[in-house]
C-alpha cells in the first residue's frame, strides 16, 4: 500500500497543516454567527492533514525492502507533474489581477492538462477556452461576481 517515497509526502502534509493552524490561531477571536466560528474548519482540516501525512510517514518507515527503481522513476516523473502544476497556480495567482481572469485561466488550464501528461493540442486549446468562458459566464454575468479582469476591464466596463 506504501511506497518507500510516501514519506515526502508525510512530512509535507504534516508542514501544511501545522503551517494551516499556525496562521489561523487569530481567527478563534473574531466573533462571528456560527458557533464553532471561523476558525473551526481550517483547523479541523489542518488536523486531518496532519493526522494522513503521520500515517504516511509511518507507513514509508515501516516499509521493507529498498524502493524499486522502477518506482523511483515514476516518482521523480510525478514530482516534476507536482511542480510544473504548483508552479502554473504560483504563476497565475500573481499574474490574476494584472492580466486578468479572460487571459490567465486558459493558460492555468493549459498547464494543467499539460502538466498531468496530456499532449493533444486541440483537446487542451478547446478545453482551456470553452471552460473559461462557460465559468466566466456564469460567475460575471449570471452570478454578478466581481472577476478580476486585468487589461481587458475597458471592454467590460
């Protein structure tokens, strides 16, 4: 069930949610209407992470035998999927308000589909825009959500 790798995955789980519930302690103190408050969730979930990155960890400790190597290439594959995706959503998030939500979702998409191996150029160029605009659509028009809409807010506005 464990591969010997799982515990890269452990710790870092286990970093997120400390991570989680160290930046929301301040949350206990805002009142709010619900009685477990704003904090509840966030903590719940950062506890839930870390309680999965333990039994990860300790599954990949208690593993035997070394780690094939057929697996290790296949984790190196799935940690460069890992970082083309994380860095595409670091990349959108700080390029979201400049460029706006019409030209930066395609591209996040793209990245996306491209990063968990898909190669299919029409599959990605009609998905990546058909999807923006469908949840353009619906969030700006249909829903009255403000979206970030960067360089092209003239034409909106």
């Amino acid at each position: 069930m464990f591969k010997k790798e799982d515990w890269i995955f452990g710790l870092i789980s286990i970093a997120v949610g400390a991570l989680t519930i160290y930046l929301t302690r301040d949350l206990t103190s805002i009142k709010s209407m619900d009685p477990a408050g704003p904090a509840a969730l966030p903590t719940i979930v950062s506890w839930l992470m870390i309680a999965i990155g333990a039994v990860h960890v300790a599954g990949a400790v208690m593993k035997k035998g070394p780690a094939e190597s057929e697996s290790a290439k296949k984790g190196k594959k799935d940690n460069k999927k890992v970082v083309i995706i994380c860095a595409a959503c670091a990349i959108y998030y700080f390029l979201l308000e400049i460029a706006g939500y019409i030209i930066m979702t395609p591209l996040l998409i793209a990245a996306i589909m491209l990063g968990v191996g898909e190669r299919g150029a029409r599959r990605i160029l009609t998905t990546s825009i058909f999807t923006t605009a469908f949840l353009f659509c619906v969030f700006y028009y249909a829903l009255k959500v403000n979206m970030p809409l960067g360089v092209l807010d003239s034409l909106f506005n």
